[in-house]
C-alpha cells in the first residue's frame, strides 16, 4: 500500500469544483495506482472543515459546519481514504522540521512543518501545491509531490 498525505490545499481543492487546482487535484487522485491511499490527520481534518464554513476562502460556497462535516464524512467513504492516528515519533520530527527556523518568529511554516513531520513519521509522500513546501521537503529528505 502506497500511502499519501495531501495538505490542506490538495483536500481544498479535491472537495470545491471551483478551485483553481480541481481539475489537477482529480486528474493526481485518479491517476494513482489501486493500492494507494490518501490519510487524514487531526490537523488536515481540522483544517478543511474551517476552510469549507470560512467565507474569505469559499465565498458564496460557504458551508455550514453540518455541511462541513458532510463533506468529510464523504472523503471517508471515499475506499481510498482513512483518517491516521499521530505516529509515535511525531513529536521529535515536527521538532526536527521546525529547526530551520528556531530563531524566527513563528509563520505559516509552523503548520507546514508539521505536515511535513507527519507525513515523513507516517512514511507517506506529502502531496502538495505549495511549491516552497514541496522544495523545502525535498531538501530535507522527505517524500513530497507537486501534482501537474
């Protein structure tokens, strides 16, 4: 089984049609291969239902919370979908990831950067449109891809 972590911005794009990325997003998911599976996590869980009830990101889009939570009930029916407990050695690598940038204030990079972590503790290949994320893996090591 191939696993995949997709951010927020891959889920986003997966669950709107009017995204800018959609049709790159499903043209990536359908060309994966039988045994592949995208996983949730608490944080991308999290992330897409204040995304889909945010009207900044979803305009007249906008759904309830309820609705929301329809939209992820379906990814989990979804048979190449499931929801992944944090690995045990999550903790050392979100540290690990966040050391580039120990002597900054925080950013955005800390969320990326625990993506980043759980998706190298969980060994699944981070999916991502956020080119700065998928060079900053690449450079540590870690599996990422940048669906075309």
């Amino acid at each position: 089984m191939t696993l995949f972590f997709p951010d927020l911005n891959v889920w986003l794009a997966l669950s709107v049609s009017s995204h800018s990325h959609c049709r790159k997003a499903w043209n990536w998911l359908n060309s994966l291969p039988d045994d592949a599976r995208l996983i949730f996590a608490w944080y991308t869980q999290i992330g897409l239902l204040r995304l889909l009830t945010d009207r900044a990101a979803m305009g007249e889009q906008t759904l309830t919370l309820r609705q929301a939570w329809g939209a992820y009930d379906r990814w989990l029916k979804d048979p190449r979908v499931e929801f992944y407990p944090e690995p045990r050695g999550l903790d050392a690598a979100f540290r690990w990831a966040t050391e580039p940038f120990a002597a900054q204030p925080a950013t955005k990079w800390v969320g990326d950067c625990y993506l980043l972590a759980y998706s190298k503790e969980s060994e699944a290949s981070l999916v991502t449109f956020d080119a700065a994320l998928f060079k900053f893996a690449r450079k540590h090591g870690c599996a990422a891809i940048l669906p075309a």
